[in-house]
C-alpha cells in the first residue's frame, strides 16, 4: 500500500464525468460494502482501491498491490458523495454480448438513475441476467445508479443500442408496459420474453410501441395518471417470472 498521487487524484475526479468513463471504459464505486463486494465479484477487473488507514486492514492481502491510502480530507476532494465513506474502488468495465436465448427488460429512456438502480435491483432479485438500454437511458455507471443498484451492477449485463434495430432483428416475444393494454395477469409469458419499460414522463416512444407484439397494463383502480417505471417493473416481473 502507498499513497495516493495528485495524478492518480486528479484522474478518479476525471472518472466523474461519464465520456472518461465511456472512454476508458472504468467505473467508480464508493463504499465500503460495495467495494468488498466488488472484489468478491470483479476481482479481474480492479483497477485500484483507494482508501483510509483505518479501513485498508479489511481489504484482503491480494489486493494491497493495487491500494493506495488516502487522508480523510484527500478522499472528500475525489469522492462524489457530500459525506465520502471509507473506500473508493475503481474496477473496469466487463465485456459482454446480449444473449437472444434469455428474458431480458428493455429501458427505453429512462432517466432517474434511482429508477435505473431499482431496476437493476429488482433484476437481481429476480434472477433476470440482462438489460438492454435505449442510448438516451441513464448511464448504469452513474454514482448515484450504482449506489441504488445495490450491488446488482456487478451482476447484470447492461447494454445500450439502437432500439429500433435490436427489437426488429429479435424474434424474441416482445411485451410493453402500457396504459392501453390486456391486463398483465393471465398472460403465458415464455422463458425468453423482452418486457419493455418506457421513460418515467413519455412512456414507450411511437417507434419502439410499433414493435411491441403484445401490449400489457397493470389495471387501475384509483385516480393516479401513472405508476413508477420502477414501481411497474416490479409488479410485472413478480407475475412474469415463475
């Protein structure tokens, strides 16, 4: 373990912004159960640790290589949190492929990193291995997403495309959530089903609604106009996945 440089500082801060990340194709994690849980899952793919004296004796020995100890002051000025834990992690970013053989939830532009990190919670939780994003969804390496996510980043495929395209070359079934649609329940949904989840304000854009083989609702019995997309992924998810 050593101390941590104004370079290498300089260069976590830079990993704020997301066309560095895109560029490098890193992402930051701050806290110390993610980090731990990061080097359980991506231990590959570390990049460095940077952390306080105090919390360097929890991370295990085969990553003191890669740990650089940093003063309580030092870790504020890199850290995106107004009140920084005790570790930052910055891991790089797996490569995957979308698989066509598997359930997978679309986004199609959604913009609350809260929703997006819901989502990948509730993925998690109910054993959904992907996602496919439309390239105006929310950058899953967001700070605020991975927080959300609850360590589920680690183990979800994310992946962003031109919509259109990937949902007219899948012979997958397609189901979107909808405000005018057959009533979710009911449905035999197959075990490689896309469900579709449109932006929080918009909904389904027209041109991805046109693909949609079958449109699913989730009955309304008060005076709400709509439901949160991640409020609705888990209400569908909870009826689809058997």
């Amino acid at each position: 373990m050593e101390a941590l440089s104004k370079a290498k500082q300089k260069w976590i801060r830079s990993l704020q912004l997301k066309k560095n990340r895109d560029q490098e194709k890193l992402f930051v994690v701050e806290g110390e159960k993610s980090v731990l849980e990061g080097l359980s899952a991506f231990a590959a793919q570390l990049e460095l640790i940077v952390s306080l004296d105090a919390f360097s004796l929890q991370i295990p020995s085969q990553f003191h290589s890669k740990t650089f100890i940093v003063t309580t002051k030092e870790l504020e000025q890199i850290s995106e949190l107004k009140t920084p834990n005790k570790c930052i992690a910055v891991f790089k970013r797996p490569n995957s492929s979308v698989l066509s053989d598997q359930f997978t939830i679309v986004l199609d532009g959604v913009q609350d990193p809260g929703n997006m990190g819901t989502i990948l919670r509730l993925a998690d939780w109910f054993g959904v291995k992907q996602l496919v994003c439309s390239k105006d969804t929310v950058d899953c390496y967001n700070s605020k997403v991975i927080q959300s996510s609850m360590g589920a980043i680690y183990r979800i495929s994310v992946h962003y495309t031109d919509l259109a395209s990937y949902l007219t070359n899948t012979t997958q079934q397609k189901y979107g959530a909808m405000l005018n649609g057959k009533n979710y329940k009911g449905i035999s949904y197959p075990k490689d089903a896309i469900l579709i989840m449109g932006n929080e304000g918009k909904g389904v854009r027209p041109e991805i609604e046109a693909l949609i083989d079958f449109p699913v609702t989730i009955p309304r019995f008060g005076e709400a106009e709509s439901l949160n997309v991640a409020t609705a992924t888990a209400i569908l998810l909870a009826e689809i996945i058997q």
